[in-house]
C-alpha cells in the first residue's frame, strides 16, 4: 500500500507568540516542532504498513526550515518525503494550501491512502484533510482514531466524534484525518535518525508540482486575516442566587450584556 502523510510544522505550543505589528504568529526564531496529530496520523500509517506493506512518504508546505518535521518522521520510520516551498505559496490560507499539497501528491504518483493529522495546532482549522480530497476528487473520513479492516481496495474505519462513534466503509484511495488515539506515537530511533540525518529531501517550487499560481499562496487565497489577537483572559466571579427560575433569568442577563460588550 502506497501512503502519503501530509505532515506541519508548527510552533511548540508553550512558545507561539503574535508579532504585536503584523498581528500574525511569529515563526521565525520560535522553536518548532512536528504536529502532534500528524505523529498520530504517522503511527497509524505504520501500523498499517505493519500489516500491508508498502512505503509511506511525507509531504510537507513551509519554509525551507520545515524540512526538519520530515526528517522527524523519518526517523520514526516514515521512508522518505518532499517538501514544497516557494515564495508563490506564501500567504497561503486552507484553500491554497490544500491546493499546492494537492499538487505535490499528484506529482508524487498519488497514493492508496493519504493521511493528514485531525488538526493543526496553529492554524487549528481542520480543513485541510476535507479540502485536499475535494482537490483531488477523494472520498475521505475525517477524525478517524482506529482502522478495524484493511483491504486492497477499501478500509473500515472507526471515527469519534463527540459522544458519537461510527464505522464506515471507505473505498480506496482515500483520505483520512486522525485523531489522538492511545497509541503512543513512536519515538525516533537511532538508525532511524542516522536515515534521517542523510535523507535527501526534495525541494519542489510551484512550477515543479505544476502548481497554477493564481491559485497559490497570497494570490490563491480568498480568505484574509484581519486581525489575529491573544484574547486577554479576565476572570470574574458572580454568584446567582434565589431559586432556579430567578437563576436562569439573571445568567440569560449576564449573556445579554457579555455579547453587547463584544459587539
Ligand atoms: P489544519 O486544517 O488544522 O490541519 C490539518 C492537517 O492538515 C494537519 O494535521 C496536517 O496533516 C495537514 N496540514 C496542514 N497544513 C499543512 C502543511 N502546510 N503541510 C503539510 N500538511 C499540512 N501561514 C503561514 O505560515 N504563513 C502565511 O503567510 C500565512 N498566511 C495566511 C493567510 C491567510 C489569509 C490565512 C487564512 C492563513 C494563513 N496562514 C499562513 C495559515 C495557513 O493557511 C495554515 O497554516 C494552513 O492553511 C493550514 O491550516 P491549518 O493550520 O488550520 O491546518
């Protein structure tokens, strides 16, 4: 079985920041590590090879820097992968981000199964699974968290979804998002990171993938951020007293005059 692990590199979450002046997340200088749920979506390519056989290649969108987060999962097993950078990808939102990913996986062959993680921690959109099987004209299961059957042409699949589990049938090729499970992800071992330190990570720009331009990065993407902020967090405490009825009416006033301050 051949799978693709789309895999970001985000900022480890006790040091993100947002530049005061340009109001975006401050990635340069910032330690960056890989996505957490792209290690639980990589986990369970492995398990599958495990099962299947096959390779698993990842694929990344970032700066020349986020060629780390594939030599990351290199050495925890995954065999090899592109990154995709150029400054035409700059900018990208989710629409052109699935776009240019859509386009590395082309150029890579495709794949049986392409397994992105359930979520960003930055961008913390969760769109991109979805989008890039719409670009690629896949069915696809998000929030997976187990693989009960696997087969040459389709898998079973276990989802959560709040309080809600199904299992589905989802015909091959596919794409899923993975959730955290209770398998730990693996950790890098030492033959895997000497394989790494040595990989050769392709680097393709958009005209490599074939990527049309208008529709990457700035340019492609039609949603803009107008401000990024870190809420500032207040605490205060009111205690509601009488009998229920009394209760309920006094917090539906409290509601009422949170939402006119915001608006
Ligand atoms: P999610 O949808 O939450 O991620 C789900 C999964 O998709 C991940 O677990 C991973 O498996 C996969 N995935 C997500 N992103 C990638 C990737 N890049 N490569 C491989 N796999 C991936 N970000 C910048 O760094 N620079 C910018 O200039 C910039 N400009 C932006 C401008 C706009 C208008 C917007 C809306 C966003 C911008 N972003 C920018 C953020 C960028 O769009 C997101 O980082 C990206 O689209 C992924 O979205 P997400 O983080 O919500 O991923």
């Amino acid at each position: 079985m051949r799978m693709i692990v789309c895999i970001k590199q985000v900022p480890a979450a006790a040091s993100a920041s947002i530049d005061p002046l340009t109001k975006t997340i401050v990635r340069t200088g910032q330690k960056a590590v890989t996505n957490p749920f792209d290690l639980h979506a990589l986990q369970l390519a492995l398990d599958l090879r495990q099962q299947t056989g096959g390779t698993i290649t990842g694929i990344t969108m970032g700066l020349p820097a986020a060629a780390a987060a594939l030599r990351d999962g290199i050495s925890r097993g995954m065999d090899g992968g592109v990154l995709l950078s150029d400054r035409t990808f700059a900018g990208a939102d989710t629409l052109a981000t699935s776009y240019a990913l859509s386009r590395g996986i082309e150029k890579l062959g495709g794949a049986d199964l392409i397994l992105c993680g359930r979520m960003a921690t930055d961008g913390d959109t969760a769109q991109i699974g979805p989008e890039l099987a719409q670009q690629l004209g896949l069915p696809h299961v998000s929030d997976v968290c187990q693989v009960l059957e696997i087969a040459e042409d389709h898998l079973v699949v276990r989802r959560v979804w709040d309080e809600l589990e199904q299992v589905l049938h989802l015909p091959l090729p596919a794409v899923i998002t993975v959730v955290k499970s209770s398998r730990t992800p693996a950790l890098p071992t030492l033959s895997g990171m000497l394989r790494a330190k040595d990989a050769v990570i392709p680097v393709w720009t958009a005209a490599d993938v074939g990527a049309d331009p208008e529709r990457c990065g700035l340019r492609g993407s039609p949603t803009q951020v107008v401000r990024t902020f870190a809420p500032q967090a207040r605490r205060q405490a009111q205690v509601l007293g009488g009998d229920v009825g009394t209760q309920a009416q006094a917090l539906a006033q409290l509601c009422r005059e949170v939402l006119r301050e915001q608006d």
